[in-house]
C-alpha cells in the first residue's frame, strides 16, 4: 500500500478545500451554528452542489459518474469535509443502493436508477429491519406476492412492516427486502425491490428518538403494487445484493475523519478555563481519556487507510468492514460521552421544541454544552445500526478468527 501524500495530493488537497470553502451553502452554515434540525432541502442543497461538480460519489466507478479519485483522494476529500463541519452525504443512495444497482442491475435499472439517485432526484431510504427481524435480519416476513395487473404486467403485491427507517419520512423511493419464497431456506427465499414511497399503501409513521428527534421511522406496506422490473437481481437472491450493501454501508460507518475532528474539538472545549479556574485538559484522568481517544483513533485510521488501498486495488470490502464499524462507532461514542462530561451540569438535557413556561427552558452555561446530551443520546444509535457491534464480533470471529 502506497498512501503517502505527494505534491499531486497536496494540490488535490488544497483544490477541494477551497472548494467547500466557496462553495458551502451559507443557510446551512447557518442552521448548523443554531444546532436546528435540517430540513429535506437543507440536506439537498449541499448534495446537489458536490453532484454539479461530479463530486458526490467518490467511491462510484467513473462510467456511473464517479470521479475517478485515487483511495488517496478519497481519504483527503472526507478530511477536508470533516475539517470544513460539512454536513455529511446521506448514504442511502450514494453508499448503498448506488453500488447494488450498478453491480447487479441491468443497463435499464441502471439508465433509470443511477442519474437521479447521484443529482439528488432520488431521495432513498433503507427497508431492511423489522420489528421481529433486526440482528436476525433473514428471518425477514414482509411478503411479496406476485399478481397478474389488470394491464396485463406482472407485479409484486406487498405485504408488511420495515422499521426503524431512517429519514424515510423525506424519501422519494424505498429499497426493501421482501420475501418472494416462503418455504425456501430462508436466505434463499429473499428478493431486492425498488419501491415508490408514493405507491399506494404505504404509510409512514414518526418514531421520536431519545435526543428528541424524528429521524427514524415505521413504513407499513398493504398490498403495495410494484412492477417486477423494480426487482434488482434474480428472485429469491436478494440475500445476495443485502450482504454485498451491508458491507458498504459498514466501512462508511467508521467516520474516521469526522472523529478527529471531534477529538479537535474536545480539546479546544477542555483547554478553556472552568468554573473551578482550571482548564479540564489539566485533569489528569480527563487528559488521559483524551489521549486513549487519540490513539484509538490512530491505530482505527491505518486501519482504514489498509482498506481503503486494498478497494482501489479491486478487492471489495471483507470482514475488515466489521472491524471498522466496531471501532469507529465506539470511538464516536466516547466522543460524545467527553463532550458531555466537559459540559457537566450544563449538559443537563435540553430539547429544542420544548415548551416553555416563561422561565427556566432556555439553554444556559457555553454554547457547546447544549447540544451535548441530545448528542451522547443520539449517539447511541451507532453501535445499534449497520449490523449491532455484537453481531459484528460475531462476523469476526467467523470470517477472521475461523472460530
Ligand atoms: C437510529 C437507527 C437507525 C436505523 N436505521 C435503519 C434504516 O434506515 N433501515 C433499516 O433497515 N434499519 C435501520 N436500523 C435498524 C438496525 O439495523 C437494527 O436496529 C439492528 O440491526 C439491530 O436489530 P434490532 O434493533 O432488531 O435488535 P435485536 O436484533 O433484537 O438485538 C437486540 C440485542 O441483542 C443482541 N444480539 C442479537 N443477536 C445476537 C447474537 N446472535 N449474538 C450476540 N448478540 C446478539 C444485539 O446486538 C442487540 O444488542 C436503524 C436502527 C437505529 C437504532
């Protein structure tokens, strides 16, 4: 592996970092330092202007689209957008049905598919957990029944509930498992369908968070009609396709760049006089935390870069992936559980929405400390989502350990 930085790189690196610094919507700059809650358009503006520049998949292969960026490049471009606080790009699209459909659709799945999921056209969501099938994700029950329409072409009539959707509530198309073959193996009974959210049938139901927010969602399908052509891959090896995004969505989840710059953060927070006239960085238990963060992370960033070398190299992401997401999540956890312990008695929880009586609702203490306990809560969706970290060990132990 080849990942130092060469005077190209440095170049590459210096091009996009005045790049986001010109071209960062200044609403959502905006929004952000107000910690409010971003709106569909919010999440758009930026994803529409990185597709303009064909920056918005990095990882897609130039003939979809792609930039055509070294894992390098790839690597820098995540630093700078996490130096800049640039809102991340949803991944549903971009990260996980992106690859599926390019992988292992047909040039009229593609043709349809790809060109408004990467302009932003397409807003996605993930329709794979159930209520009774999470970890155990094959033991899936939403049915898909095929029928004869009255205009003589063949559909899937959709039975079930997905939940814990996340953002479904904006999403303009769903990608779901379904089962096609009740009495196969279940994994081998599973198929992959490209769903409208405006079908008829579909209802979505808000689930509120701990942090207080509605980011995640119920979707109930009866008798959903969807055209067969929106199967991607064969009947029944849907299990296939699922695994092949598992593994995507997974090594995008270590947000290794992102954690640096929280850690940059914690410093600047702990580096500031306290209450008490000392700064927290001159607690030697906090000072230690800090550099157990830092290390982690160093060792979880080589890591990454291995894997990011051994992808531009051809090979797709393997049981590695696993190990990213352990590590990465449990990295961005303690990042949040130390901006909450610097906050102390003003990381008492505060929602934004709540009702106020005249006095006592309003935020006090630094401006940090009020989004820190919406933040931690939030926060501990991460070793949850992607596969549980308890199932990644599970995958490790197998595919690395031979256990
Ligand atoms: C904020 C958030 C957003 C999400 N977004 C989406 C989304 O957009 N689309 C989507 O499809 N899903 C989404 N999910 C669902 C997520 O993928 C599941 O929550 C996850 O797979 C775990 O499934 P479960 O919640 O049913 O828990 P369960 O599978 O019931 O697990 C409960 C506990 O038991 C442990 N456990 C289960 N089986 C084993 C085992 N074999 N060995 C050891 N431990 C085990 C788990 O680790 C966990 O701690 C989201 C979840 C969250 C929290």
């Amino acid at each position: 592996m080849n990942l130092d930085f060469s005077p190209e790189d440095a170049a590459f690196r210096e091009e996009v970092r005045r790049f986001i610094a010109d071209n960062y919507p200044a609403s959502l700059r905006g929004k952000q330092d107000e910690g409010e809650e971003l709106a569909k358009e919010d999440y758009l503006s930026w994803h529409r202007v990185l597709a303009k520049k064909g920056w918005v998949a990095p990882a897609w292969p130039t003939e979809y689209g792609g930039p055509g960026w070294t894992s390098t490049q790839r690597y820098i471009w995540s630093e700078e957008l996490a130096r800049a606080d640039a809102i991340p790009i949803l991944p549903f699209g971009i990260n996980m049905v992106g690859p599926v459909i390019y992988t292992f659709g047909t040039p009229e799945q593609k043709q349809r598919f790809l060109p408004p999921t990467l302009s932003g056209d397409i807003w996605w969501c993930q329709g794979y957990s159930e209520p009774g099938a999470g970890s155990d994700l094959a033991s899936l029950k939403t049915k898909a029944e095929r029928i004869q329409g009255d205009d003589g072409k063949e559909y899937y009539l959709v039975n079930g509930q997905k939940t814990w959707t996340t953002l479904a509530q904006h999403a303009d198309w769903i990608f779901c498992l379904v089962r096609t073959n009740p009495t196969a193996k279940i994994q081998e009974g599973i198929s992959f369908l490209l769903i409208d959210m405006k079908s008829p049938g579909i209802t979505v139901r808000p689930i509120i968070t701990l942090g207080g927010e509605h980011e995640v969602n119920e979707v109930w399908l009866e008798n959903v009609k969807v055209p067969v052509e929106n199967r991607i891959f064969e009947e029944n090896k849907g299990w296939t396709c699922a695994k092949f995004l598992l593994a995507h969505e997974r090594s995008g989840i270590a947000g290794v760049a992102r954690s640096k710059r929280g850690i940059e953060r914690i410093k600047s927070i702990a580096t500031v006089e306290s209450e008490d006239g000392r700064p927290l960085i001159q607690d030697p238990f906090f000072a230690r935390k800090v550099a157990e963060l830092e290390i982690d992370l160093t060792a979880l960033e080589f890591t990454e870069l291995r894997v990011l070398a051994s992808e531009s190299a051809g090979r797709g992401p393997g049981p590695e992936s696993s190990l990213l997401k352990i590590k990465g999540t449990e990295i961005q956890q303690r990042i949040t559980e130390l901006v909450l312990e610097a906050a102390g008695h003003y990381g008492a929880p505060y929602f934004r929405g709540f009702p106020t009586d005249g006095h006592n609702m309003f935020p006090i203490g630094p401006d940090y400390a009020h989004r820190a306990a919406p933040t931690y809560f939030n926060g501990r969706k991460t070793s949850i989502y992607g596969g549980s970290n308890e199932i990644q060990r599970n995958i490790i132990a197998k595919m690395v350990l031979g256990l």
